[in-house]
C-alpha cells in the first residue's frame, strides 16, 4: 500500500500562485495514475488534474490554461503549479494514486484564495 503525503497548501491573494506537491512511497510509483482533487466546504470533493504513466493529463475546465499537473517518476512525487488561482478554487486539496482497483489518498492540504 502507497502513501501520499501533500505539502504546499497556503494562503494567496486573488491572482496568486502556489504550488502543490505529493510524495509518493513504494518503488512502483511509475505505474499509477495519480491525481488532484479537491473539496470545498459543503460540496462535493471534485477531480481537478490527473497524469497517467504515460505522462498523458487531464485537466478540469474550471483549471485549464491555469493549473499545471506533473510528476517526476525519479523523485516520486506528483505536484500541481496553481497560477492566476481564484477566490472559487478556495478548498482542501488532496492527492490520490490509482492502479487497477488499488486506491490510496493523502492527508489533504488547504488552499485558501481571499483578499
């Protein structure tokens, strides 16, 4: 069983940047899809990114042209550059890894967007 554990939540103003990184554990990190959703307080948690093993993504609508998934198989980690973020994109971030019917969440981390 993989674990996940996310760093680089924070606070921004409107506009801002951050981003967000995943440490994966386990030697066959190279083999799963992973992924960022989030969860915003009272709504559904939501899929904002993936990367396959192949490097293909996905972004949401919501995200795209702002938000950038990529992994590193060397370091395994799998991180998500948040640029121009918006008071909407307010919500607990978490990083997921998936191979087969294999699952694994980390911890979550905040990201608060206000003025």
């Amino acid at each position: 069983q993989v674990q996940l554990v996310e760093s680089g939540g924070g606070s921004v103003q409107p506009g801002g940047s951050l981003s967000l990184s995943c440490a994966v554990s386990g030697n066959i990190f190279s083999t799963y899809t992973m992924g960022w959703y989030r969860q915003a307080p009272e709504k559904r948690r939501e899929l904002v990114a993936l990367i396959r093993p192949d490097t293909s993504t996905w972004h949401a609508d919501s995200v795209k042209g702002r938000f950038t998934i990529s992994r590193d198989n060397g370091e395994n980690t799998v991180n998500l550059q948040m640029n121009s973020l918006k008071p909407e994109d307010t919500a607990v971030y978490y990083c997921n890894g998936r191979r087969g019917l294999q699952q694994a969440w980390g911890q979550g981390t905040q990201v608060t967007v206000s003025s």
